[in-house]
C-alpha cells in the first residue's frame, strides 16, 4: 500500500528508527500469535482490533491504539473493516515508552502524524521534513490510564481456568462458588487471588470481559437487545447502564461519538 512493502519483517531492520507501514484488512483477520524486534503502536483508521499476549487482551476503537513492545508475543483479530496504521520504533529509540502492552490515545495531532508517516519511504533523508515527523510521533506517544478497555489475565492455572470459561462464554451468570468447583478451589481462595493477580475483582473482571465482547459485537451491527441478552444481562437497559458508567456514552452512540469525535478533532 502506498508504494510500500506490507510485509512486517521489512520494517524490523531499517536504517531509520522509525518505520510506518499500512495495511487494509478484512472483519474477522487474525494475525496469528507472533513478536519481532521492533517495538509496535497499532492503530485501526477504522473498526475495532483486539491485541491479545499471555498477559492480558486490549480492545481499541479508533481514537485508542496498542503500544506493544519488541519482543513481546501478541495476536491480533480485527472487527469490521479495518485500515491498520502500524509505527515500528527500533527499541533503543522507545527506552522512554512503556516497557508493557498499554492503551495509548491517538490525539488528532497523532492520528495526522500516523496517516502522513505510513505513506514515508523507509529511507528518509536526515534532517527532512519526514524526519521531523517521524521524531515527533514518538513525542506523541503517551499511555492512556483511564480508558478500561484492557484485560489482564491471571498466571494462576485456576485463575486462568475461570477467566479462559468467561471469555468462551462470557454470558454465563455461574458464581465464583461454582467455578471454584471446577477448577478445585474455595471461593474465598479465589476472591483473595483474584485483585493479586489481575489488579481487579472477580465481578470487575467478569464486566470488563463482557464490555469487550460487547464492543466487538456493536462493531459488527448486532442489535444491542441481542447483546444485553448473549451477555447474561436481563435487559437492554442494564446493559446499557453498565456500558454508560464505563465508558460515558450509551451503546447505541458509541461509534456515532467516536466519528464525530474524529471529525470534530477532538
């Protein structure tokens, strides 16, 4: 696209720290599990994608983007139709940026500078006006504390159970009791565990995982009576509740918020 390579390994070893590349993928593309040198910001123009390691799961829409570090293992899935603005950065060049997979918000600022950077040739001149923008995205970069769109997964193997049985079902209402059964261990065990290994309770957890899975499904059309319903929910209405207290917008306008967001460069 663009002239340009979409093959990732042609980014890991430029002569330039920086490297941009785009690619337009279909609904419902996975890059299967991978890692590479470099150091990675992903970002969708449009959809939603899923970043997934061993340590968690981050959904972005496109006012948000996933900082990946080189060297970390990550799979990808995408939502919709999605254009992917992907920012290689060399790893001695990203010492000042998050050591760990983070949610980062693409200002308008970044967004232009992505858009304007994927369309440069690896081999830039020094001191050029492709330089300076390429410099300035790595200035851009800032981490987004507040947007709970991340799920950290447990290492506990009875821990990860009940979080593997969530994700494969997460409209399932059966107590921590009843999972504790399964996984051979006490609900006070696994209450305890819970906060130590994600950062979160369980209930917490269980509303994150579902938050996710609702986006997706939102991204895909699916009628927001249908989801409140696959989402264990009694009625559209407490779902809409909980997505609201989350995320400060009513389901029915997140993605009209988000384009107009975009359009309005907020």
């Amino acid at each position: 696209m663009f002239g340009k390579s979409e093959n990732r390994e042609d980014y890991q070893h430029t002569s330039r720290v920086v490297a941009a590349m785009a690619r337009d993928l279909p609904d419902k593309f996975v890059i299967p599990m991978h890692s590479h040198f470099r150091s990675q910001l992903i970002f969708g123009c449009s959809g939603v994608i899923t970043v997934t390691t061993v340590n968690g799961t981050w959904v972005v829409p496109s006012l948000r983007a996933v900082w990946v570090p080189g060297g970390v293992e990550h799979e990808m899935r995408t939502t919709g139709s999605v254009e992917m603005r992907t920012i290689y950065v060399d790893p001695e060049a990203a010492s000042h940026l998050p050591r760990e997979c983070c949610v980062v918000a693409v200002s308008p600022l970044l967004r232009e500078l992505i858009v304007a950077a994927v369309r440069i040739p690896n081999d830039f001149s020094d001191g050029s006006r492709e330089e300076k923008i390429m410099s300035l995205i790595l200035t851009e970069i800032h981490p987004d504390p507040v947007l709970p769109l991340d799920l950290p997964m447990p290492q506990d193997r009875r821990l990860l159970r009940v979080c593997q049985a969530i994700l494969t079902d997460p409209g399932s209402n059966s107590t921590l009791a009843e999972f504790g059964q399964t996984v051979g261990a006490s609900q006070r065990t696994l209450e305890r565990m819970f906060p130590v290994e994600t950062g979160t309770t369980f209930s917490k957890w269980r509303q994150q995982a579902r938050l996710q899975c609702g986006i997706r499904m939102l991204a895909e059309g699916t009628p927001i009576s249908t989801i409140a319903l696959d989402l264990g929910y009694e009625s559209p209405s407490a779902f809409s509740l909980m997505f609201r207290r989350a995320l400060g917008v009513a389901p029915s306008e997140y993605f009209e918020t988000i384009h107009a967001r975009k359009l309005e460069g907020i």
